[in-house]
C-alpha cells in the first residue's frame, strides 16, 4: 500500500509531513504505514489518506 501512497506523494508534491497533518494523524501513523508495521490498514485509515491526497480510494487497490 506504501508504494502506492508514496507514488501519489511524489507526484503531487506533498510531503510525509503534509500527509499527516491533513489527514490529522501523527507523523508517527505515517512512518508506520511505511515501515509495513501496518499490515492491513482499515478502511477509515484508506479514506483519510485518500481524501488528504484528493484521490479516490480505488488508487489504493
């Protein structure tokens, strides 16, 4: 799930930083989600980075 949410990050020029703060987590949800220590990550976690990124949830499957 991380490549796929780090593809959308680089391409919008948005940082990991900026990822959490809009979508109102800690920057430590976010390395988590990038280490892989967050296996299956739930579906209100998919919505908030997708609505932080203003992309469909579809991206992420």
């Amino acid at each position: 799930m991380w490549c796929k949410v780090e593809q959308i990050l680089i391409e919008k020029d948005i940082s990991q930083y900026e990822l959490a703060k809009r979508m109102g987590v800690s920057t430590g949800t976010i390395t988590e989600l990038k280490k892989g220590r967050i296996k299956k990550p739930s579906f209100e976690l998919i919505k908030k980075i997708a609505d932080a990124l203003e992309v469909s949830m579809d991206r992420f499957r």
